[in-house]
C-alpha cells in the first residue's frame, strides 16, 4: 500500500465522518516513560497535535523534565525569514535545544526527500550524545516519513536504521470549539505582530507565486497585498482555511492511528 495516500483522508472521504468522536485524554507516567526509554522499549518520542492544540508548549516541558530535545516536524518552519506565518514562537523553546527549524532560505522548496535526510543526521546526532530526542509537529506527512522509515516510489529514502525505530507518540488533544477559539485569537495575534508586513518584506525578494505556494497565510496575505481581496476578507478567508486544515491534521491522525500507531492523547495542560 503506498502510505502517501493519506492526502485523500480528507473529512468528506467515503467512510470517515467528518465529526468522529474525539479520543479520550489519558494521563502520562512522564517517570515511567523515563525508563522505558532507557530500558530501549522506545528511541524517541513524538509530541503531534493539530494546529493551536498546545503541542510545541508541551513538547517543550517535556523536554526540560527529561532533558531531551525537540526535532521539528513542521514543513514551514524549515524556512529562515518565514516566523510569525508559521508560527515558529521561538521563546518558547526558552534554553531547549532544537533541530530542523531555519535550515532552508525563504523562497526555496524544501522536500520531503530532504526533510528525512536532515532529520536523520539530526536524530543520530542527539541520541550519539544520550540526549532523548522529542519530535515535534503537526506535519502528518513529515511525521510518519521518520517515524515510519517510509520508502518513496522513486527509489529514495533513508536507509531505516537511521531512524527512530520504536517511538512513542503523544497527541495534545482540544474541543473543536476550544481550537476554534484558539486559532482565531493566534490569528488575531499574529496579524499584530506584523503578519502583513513579513510577507510584503518576503515578496521584495520572493516571487509572489513562491509564497502561494507555502499555503495558509502566505498565501492569503500574498494575495491581500496584489489587491485581490480586502483585508478583512483576507482575514475571514484566512481563518477558514486554517480551521479546515487543523480538521484535516486530526484527520490524519486518526488515520494513523487505524493504521495501528497508537496515540497517547492528553490534554495539553496535564501530562
């Protein structure tokens, strides 16, 4: 079966309801899974979530009480220049080290092929060093290219045995209503913090085709500032397309966890 498929796991695909019944939070023996990874039952831990779940925050914690760092997992925060878009929110991170964030210039198209590649030197470089390594992302596709040793089509990959053999994954978990609220206040945010203007300052050197093609808010604003809508449809037009995305990222996660990952969701403020 070609696991790439997962793209049409979409809300309306024959099958899957588009309002499922949300997973049941548990509660993580954050202790006991200290010893499970240095007994070896586990390499790596991944923390998933969709869009404005608390997944980064909670990764982050869990960091500083293992003493691991964070690898991304996120196919926009590759890109230096590209912050509040893609909602990098570096502080925080506070003194947690991370890996796989700014390593492509803004403009470039960074692939999947070359995202398990630095991954794999990323992960082997931190686990060489005793340090637990605690991926991070909402990127379904970049998530299970690592954690699932894919093959491509073509022929290219990474040889599995530089990925994370055995991980155990971590989902935080909110009401629809509470990432709803959620992801219009971040919006809210963002577009204080100077949204537009980091796009009008990435369009001085990018063409603008380039930045539709990041999605979301490169592409919304992108198109705001070539006059093709007003502001506030650009923002009503924007926020709609990230709801529907963060449905489609629960989407996928469900779909792995059909696949036979087992997902340990929680709530985001609790471990």
């Amino acid at each position: 079966m070609n696991k790439w498929n997962r793209t049409q796991l979409l809300p309306d695909r024959p099958g899957i309801p588009p309002m499922a019944r949300m997973p049941e939070p548990e509660t993580i023996d954050i202790e006991a899974l200290h010893r499970s990874l240095q007994a070896g039952e586990y390499d790596c831990i991944c923390v998933l979530g969709p869009t404005a779940s608390g997944k980064t925050r909670y990764a982050v914690q869990l960091a500083k009480e293992l003493r691991g760092e964070i690898l991304s997992a996120d196919s926009r925060q590759v890109y230096r220049g590209m912050d509040i878009g893609t909602g990098k929110d570096l502080a925080e991170y506070g003194d947690v080290p991370y890996h796989l964030i700014d390593i492509a210039p803004a403009g470039a198209k960074f692939n999947i092929y070359q995202y398990q590649e630095a991954f794999a030197r990323a992960f082997q470089e931190v686990k060489d060093r005793g340090v637990i390594p605690i991926i991070c992302g909402g990127s379904g596709l970049y998530i299970e290219s690592v954690t699932r040793a894919y093959k491509f089509e073509k022929g290219n990959g990474v040889d599995p045995g530089r990925l994370p053999g055995k991980t155990f994954f971590i989902g935080t978990l909110v009401s629809r209503e509470e990432r709803v609220r959620r992801i219009d206040v971040r919006l809210e945010e963002r577009l204080k913090e100077g949204l537009v203007e980091e796009v009008e300052n990435l369009m001085k050197t990018i063409p603008a085709e380039d930045l539709i093609y990041y999605g979301l808010e490169y592409k919304f604003v992108t198109e705001y500032l070539l006059g093709k809508y007003s502001y506030d449809d650009m923002v009503m037009l924007l926020g709609n397309a990230i709801h529907q995305f963060a449905k489609r990222q629960m989407t996928w996660f469900r779909g792995m966890e059909r696949d036979g990952v087992t997902i340990h969701w929680v709530l985001p403020n609790q471990k």
